[in-house]
C-alpha cells in the first residue's frame, strides 16, 4: 500500500540550504545531485511504509508517523584547486 510523503516546511529548509551550500562550494550540477539524492531517499517510504522510525510524539493520532534521517555522503569534489 503506497503512502503520500509530505515534506515539513523545516525540511524543505534544510534542503534549499544543502543546495545553497553546494551551489557555491562545489557546482550548481552537484547541489542538484545532492538534493535529488536526498529527495529520493525520502520517497522511499511511499511503498517502504516500515522504514523510518516511528515519530513517538505523535503516537496519540490514528495516523502513523514516520520520519528519516539519513547521512548523505559524495565523494570529494575538486572545484578550483580546493577538495571539498
């Protein structure tokens, strides 16, 4: 059973703010990667629906919450004679 994924405000944030960050320190192409990345990572639980924790403040209502935190990592960008 698939599931819509709705992105917090916050979390819409943080990510315009991981784009900003790589846009300038390695490329608007790898800012875009990146996010993609992360986005895509996130839509994982429209048919994953186990995945994630459980968000424990949230318990009280007849949905189920879940959320993910996940540590993206690239691989070093060299950009201008400088590794980021």
């Amino acid at each position: 059973m698939a599931i819509k994924v709705i992105w917090t405000d916050f979390a819409k944030a943080e990510l315009r703010k991981i784009f900003d960050y790589y846009k300038v320190k390695a490329s608007p192409m790898v800012a875009k990667s990146l996010v993609k990345g992360i986005v895509k990572k996130g839509n994982t639980l429209d048919f994953q629906t186990k995945i994630g924790q459980k968000e424990e403040l949230l318990s009280e209502r007849p949905q189920e919450f879940r959320y993910l935190i996940s540590k993206y990592m690239t691989k070093p960008v060299q950009h201008r004679n400088s590794v980021y």
